[in-house]
C-alpha cells in the first residue's frame, strides 16, 4: 500500500496557462510576474516543498485563477499533466 502524501499540480497549471495565453512561460517569466524566487518554483516543480507557505499558495492561486485545492492535492501519486 503506498502512503498518501501532498502533491501540488504546478507543472499542470503552467500547460493550461502556457495553452490559453499561447505562450512558453519559463521559471524566470513566473518569477518576474508573481515575485516568487525561481528557486521556490523549482521546488514546487519537483514536489520538493516540504511546508506550504500562506503566501506563496495565494500568489500562485491569483496567477493560475485558482483555488488552493485546485493547485494542491492529496493522493497516493504524484498528478501526471494530460497530453
């Protein structure tokens, strides 16, 4: 039985937003648009956040147009972004 864990659905939101904006969106783009360090977002990336700042989850939901359970999940395995 696998364990249930946190997982966030970044890499997901950025596909939607690079497909309904037509655009690459790059760590350093997010960056420069939000104020979150590339480095935060790398680790979001690579579900590597071991504690979920207030902050951050509140830039990245106006970001995206979402909720915090739209960007955070709770399952056995990580999100796999849909083709």
């Amino acid at each position: 039985m696998l364990e249930m864990t946190i997982y966030n659905r970044l890499k997901i939101l950025i596909a939607e937003k690079e497909f309904r904006e037509k655009r690459k969106l790059t760590y350093r783009t997010i960056s420069q648009e939000t104020g979150i360090s590339t480095a935060t977002l790398t680790l979001y990336m690579k579900q590597g956040v071991k504690a979920f700042d207030t902050g951050t989850l509140e830039t990245l939901c106006k970001y995206f147009g979402v909720l915090p359970g739209q960007i955070l999940t709770y399952s056995e395995e990580p999100p796999i972004p849909e083709p």
